[in-house]
C-alpha cells in the first residue's frame, strides 16, 4: 500500500492570460477557442516542479524488494521532478530532475546553439533490488572476503553440532546493486564543412548480487559475491563534407575495470584442509581488467 501527497507549481502556466483592461476591445472567443483556453496546459513544455511526500507500507506476506526491483520507493519528502528550459532565436537550454535524492534519481541538461553547437549531459542512478529478507552466516571483513564464525566451522567438522542448527546465527541483509551512469555528449561545427563530435560514458557498478560456490556435489554454496566495477568509453570523430564528397575520421575506446579481482569464501563444513573431504575455503577469480582501443576513417 502506497499513499503520496503531491504539490506541484505550473511556474509558466499563467504567461497567456491577457490583462483584464483590454478585455473589452478583443472579440469574442468563439466556441474552438472557448473549450482552448479550458484545457489543462502541458505540463511538459512549461516551467514546474513536483514536490510531495511518500509514505509506503507493507504487510507481512509483501515481498518489498520485488515491489521496488528497479526503484526507490523508501518514505519521506521527494523532488519528484523539475522542469526548466528557455528558448531563444539563437539557442535552447533546458534542465531536468527526477526523484531527486532517492536511489533511483535522474539529472539532465541540454545546450543547442543553433548552427554552432549542440551538447548534453546525463547523470542517473538504477538500482536493482534481489532481496530485503535474505540471511547469512557469512560476514565481510574485507572486499571479496567472506568469512563463517570459527567456532561454526570447527562445530560442524566435529559433529558437534549441523549446519541446520547454525543457521538460527544467520543474519539478514539487502541484496542488491547499484548503477550510475554519467553520459555527455557533444557536437561543435567549427566550419559550415566540419563537425567535431565528442562523447564520454562512465558506468559504475556497486553492491552485491546472488552468486555460488562448490567444494563438490554435497556441498554447494549460495554467495552475496561484491561488485565494485567501472567502465569508461570515450568517442571523437571529425566529420567533413560538402556537395561532392565527405570524410570522417574517428576514435572509440572502452576500459573495464574492477576493484574487487579475486572471491574467497569459507568452507562452512570445515575449518581445516582435509585432502579427501575438501579445503576450509574456495577462491576464485572474478571479471578481469579490459580495454579496447580502435580507429576508424572511411570517404565517400
């Protein structure tokens, strides 16, 4: 169940309204113009903003993370959206918001200085929630760490106790991801023959998402494996024509990086090295460091 209040403000809903002391000279409205003038204005081409407060609850049964999956829904006050934008004979400018503080928010501005240049800039964040009630026996005392209690590694290789009674030790967490995406692009005419193109995308990726481990058929692992990865692009590229021909000459590169190379988590069955029932901890290797550089030129 979800209840949101909202209060918005139309800033240029007002600007057509004529004054009320010409009034008299103009002539009558006919009937079209009449139901006009009535209609709601479009809230998309005109200065606002939204301002509300929400407040979401949920029963016992709700399974909230699916609820949310790709939003933030969480209480309070929110920025919901904001609108600004001006249009001259020589150039438009506009400035966007959504969701403004939550993780799901969104900013944007576009310039275009008609005939000259035309750029734009993004920022947005996309979360991705797996689960709000999942539990663990693992604790992480450093990235791409997971460590069990001792003393449940060392009760269950003993028989002193089983893997079923050490899961009331379980602790819950939220599982999920986080993605920020910071987008600009850019398009110069330096002669009426020649553009310049320019562009530039990081993408971060943080959080945790479901992963598995194995030290053999009786004894497979479901892991929060930690992600904490970065990918960069860059672009530019001149572009040259005219009425008999053109040219374009280009750059595109792509650099993937991640801060977390290696995953290594404990056996919860053993807290020693047997060479016949398995090792007290598995390791492996995580997504690899890449990069990409290519050149491109082609005429007509």
């Amino acid at each position: 169940m979800s209840v949101r209040m909202i209060a918005a403000s139309l800033l240029a809903a007002t600007l057509g309204v004529p004054h009320a002391g010409r009034a008299q000279d103009a002539p009558a409205p006919t009937a079209e113009q009449s139901v006009a003038a009535t209609a709601a204005p479009d809230i998309m081409k005109v200065n606002f903003f939204d301002l509300g407060l929400r407040a979401t609850g949920y029963t016992d049964a709700s399974d909230e993370a699916r609820h949310q999956r790709y939003r933030d829904l969480r209480n309070g006050a929110t920025l919901d959206a904001f609108r600004f934008s001006r249009d001259t004979a020589t150039h438009w400018f506009a400035v966007t918001a959504d969701h403004t503080g939550y993780r799901d928010q969104r900013y944007t501005a576009s310039l275009n200085q008609f005939g000259r240049l035309k750029s734009s800039v993004e920022w947005n964040q996309t979360p991705l929630f797996f689960s709000r009630d999942t539990l663990t026996l693992y604790s992480s005392p450093s990235p791409g760490v997971l460590r069990i209690d001792d003393a449940i590694q060392r009760g269950i290789e003993n028989k002193e106790t089983t893997l079923a009674a050490a899961t009331g030790q379980a602790v819950p967490f939220d599982m999920r991801l986080k993605r920020s995406v910071a987008d600009f692009k850019l398009t110069y005419e330096a002669t009426p023959h020649l553009d310049l193109d320019l562009t530039l995308k990081h993408t971060a990726k943080t959080g945790s998402q479901p992963w598995a481990g194995s030290f053999g058929f009786g004894n497979a692992v479901e892991l929060a494996v930690p992600v904490d990865t970065r990918t960069t692009e860059v672009g530019g590229a001149l572009e040259w024509s005219n009425q008999r021909g053109s040219a374009r000459v280009g750059y595109d590169g792509s650099f993937f990086r991640n801060d977390i190379d290696t995953l290594v988590w404990d056996n919860p069955l053993r807290i020693t090295d047997s060479p016949t029932a398995g090792p007290s901890q598995g390791r492996m290797s995580l997504w690899p460091d890449s990069s990409l550089n290519a050149g491109s030129a082609m005429g007509t």
